[in-house]
C-alpha cells in the first residue's frame, strides 16, 4: 500500500466527501444547520440555536428589606440635595463679596483670581450634588426590578402596549417615592429652584456692568510715580535715552502682574521738530514720549519700532502706529491710537508720570465710552 493510501485512510469522515462514517452532500450545498438562518425572535423566543437564558435570580437590595437603611439613604440624597442648595447660595455670596482682581496662591495650583476660583468651586459643587443626590435616590430607593421586552416588527408598538407603557411610567413616578418621602421632594426642589440662580445673578451683573467702572478705565500710574527701565529695573533719567531708540517701562512699586501688564509702557526720543500731534507735544518732555504698549486691537504688546518712520508694529495683527503723529493707526485692524502718558521730571532728574492715562488701555469693551 503506498504512502498515499495509508494518509487517505486514515482520514477522518469529513461531511461533503464520501467515506466511512461521512455523508454525501451534494456539491455548491452546505449542512442545514450552517445555512439556517434563525427567524427575528427566534433566540428571545427559545427557539433559535441560542436559548435565552433568561434573567438572574432577582436580589433585593438592602434598603429593600431594612427600614432603617431605606431612612439612612433618603437622609443622604436629601443632604446631597441641601449641599446643592448652601452651594448655590455661596456661589451668590462670593459673586458679590469677592474683588475681581483679589489675587491669592492656593496648593497646587499656584497663583489665581480667587473670585474664579470660589465661583467655579461652588457652581461645580452644586451641579455635582444634584446628579450625585439623583443617582443614589434612583440606586438605593426607586423600584428594582428587572423587565424584558420583546422587540416588535414592526417597530412601532400597538395601542396596547403603547398604554401599558404609560401605565409603568405613571407606576414607577409613584413607587419612586417622590410623594411620600416629603424631606426628598422638599429638598429636590429647593435645589431645582436655588440652581437658576447661579445663572441669573452674572447676567445681572452683566447687564449692570456698565454702571460701574472698568478695571481698564485706569492704571497704577499717576501723577510723580517713577517710570522704571524694563530692562535694568533702575529709574530713567533723560540723558538715558538716545535719538529713536526704543525702551520699556513700568511704574515703580508694582508687584501684581495684571497690574503691571496694564501699566507697561513704551518711551522712545523723538526730534521736537518731528512731532506732529500737538498733544503729543505737550506730553513730552524734551522729545520723550510715553505711549501704552498694549495695542488697541486685541491687547497683544507692540514693540518692533522702525527708526526712519517712527511706525510701531505689532507683531500680532500688523497695525502700525505713528509715534510722531499722536500713535495714530496708519495700518491694521486696530481701531484707536495708543493711549499716551504724560511726562514730567521729579527733584531728582528722574522721568515720572504726570498722571494717569487720559482714557482706558487695551482693546475695545462694552463699556468703554471712546
């Protein structure tokens, strides 16, 4: 016998081809069971290749049985619904009695606003409490039970079962308990109605902005503040500054950067003879002007001056202001000229401000005037 005949021999049957134990199909056909597509409702229904298996065993939870645990979790979920309610009346408090530009260093994170900080903090709270409270009422007190539905084909049920489903809805809005747990309910709506508040007190705010006076309406300068050199952190005296050269200054005893960031200005030495604004003129002090490094277009710092033309660029946007013409824009999306400090000199030679920023710095806001 060759080598072929003994491997065919000892070959298992295989359906499809003839042999001991095998059977004959015939050729382009497969065994039913692979062809037999089951009909929809088939594995639901017990009849399909699957069985169902049916649901587990139901197990009643703790506070199905103990009384005292049921009345333990219905005091939670209405703590976690008074919670809300103490947040949101904090959040209010802190939106009125917390300055805006109130600045302390909290562990981790450093440095913030704390009006940020403490609105953030308590809106969160009170969001939070609300989903927390509702997903331990619905977890340890609304019904639980286990129901399976058949699917339909169609989709759409009929009218019978269409007002069974109503029938459990209205059920189960009644076995949650809502009506006869009254520190839930009591507690629920309180939170549900305390909530919108948090909204509607900043759109208030909003709308009464204007009434108060903007952070931008005015800076740390004022009149004999000492003008401090960007770069050596030492006061400016005139014979510091050459013809067309550019330098960056801050007012002296400033610490806070938000502060700082308003206050920072730029002065450059021009010829008295190129100035061409009359104000700009008589804010200078033998050629020096002081000009906002804050463009007027979105508050990005300008600094890349061109020597030949007076032009100050900001990289940003590209608007160009012309020193010597009052920081008029002459290019760009920038709608206003720098807003411009006015110079003087103290007993001791040094460059001061001879007061503040005759209008606000920065870009454009609802309540600025001009």
């Amino acid at each position: 016998m060759s080598d072929r005949e003994m491997s065919d021999e000892k070959l298992p049957a295989q359906p499809g081809r003839s042999g001991d134990g095998g059977q004959s199909v015939p050729p382009g056909t497969h065994p039913a069971s692979e062809t037999t597509a089951p009909e929809p409702g088939d594995a639901l229904a017990g009849t399909g290749p699957f069985p169902d298996p049916g649901l587990p065993p139901h197990q009643p939870r703790l506070t199905d049985v103990d009384k005292r645990a049921a009345k333990r979790a219905e005091r939670q979920v209405a703590t976690l619904f008074g919670i809300s309610i103490l947040s949101t009346i904090a959040f209010i408090v802190c939106y009125f009695a917390i300055p805006e530009d109130l600045m302390v260093r909290i562990f981790p994170i450093g440095k913030v606003q704390l009006s940020n900080f403490a609105l953030g903090t308590t809106l969160g709270l009170a969001l939070f409490c609300i989903g927390a409270g509702a997903i331990h009422w619905a977890r340890t007190l609304m019904p639980d039970e286990e129901i399976v539905e058949q699917r339909h084909y169609p989709l759409r049920s009929s009218e019978a079962d269409r007002a069974a489903a109503i029938e459990a809805f209205n059920r189960g809005a009644e076995e949650s308990g809502i009506g006869r747990r009254p520190l839930i309910r009591r507690t629920l709506v309180g939170a549900l109605a305390a909530f919108p508040l948090s909204l509607v007190v900043p759109l208030w705010g909003l709308a009464n902005r204007s009434r108060k006076p903007s952070v931008l309406a005015h800076t740390a300068w004022a009149k004999s503040k000492l003008i401090i050199n960007e770069n050596t952190h030492q006061p400016i005296r005139p014979a510091d500054l050459t013809l067309n050269t550019l330098v960056f200054g801050y007012p002296e005893g400033v610490e806070d950067l938000n502060e700082l960031a308003k206050a920072s200005i730029l002065l450059v030495r021009l010829q008295p003879e190129d100035i061409k604004d009359p104000r700009e003129r008589e804010w200078a002090y033998e050629g020096i002007v002081a000009f906002s490094k804050i463009c007027t277009h979105v508050g990005c710092p300008v600094g890349l001056y061109e020597q030949t033309t007076h032009h100050l660029l900001c990289p940003c946007h590209q608007s160009t202001f012309d020193l010597a013409d009052g920081a008029k824009v002459v290019f760009g999306p920038a709608g206003r000229p720098l807003p411009q400090l006015k110079l003087a000199v103290n007993e001791e030679g040094y460059l001061v401000a001879a007061q503040d920023f005759a209008e606000p710095v920065g870009p454009s806001y609802p309540e600025r005037e001009r």
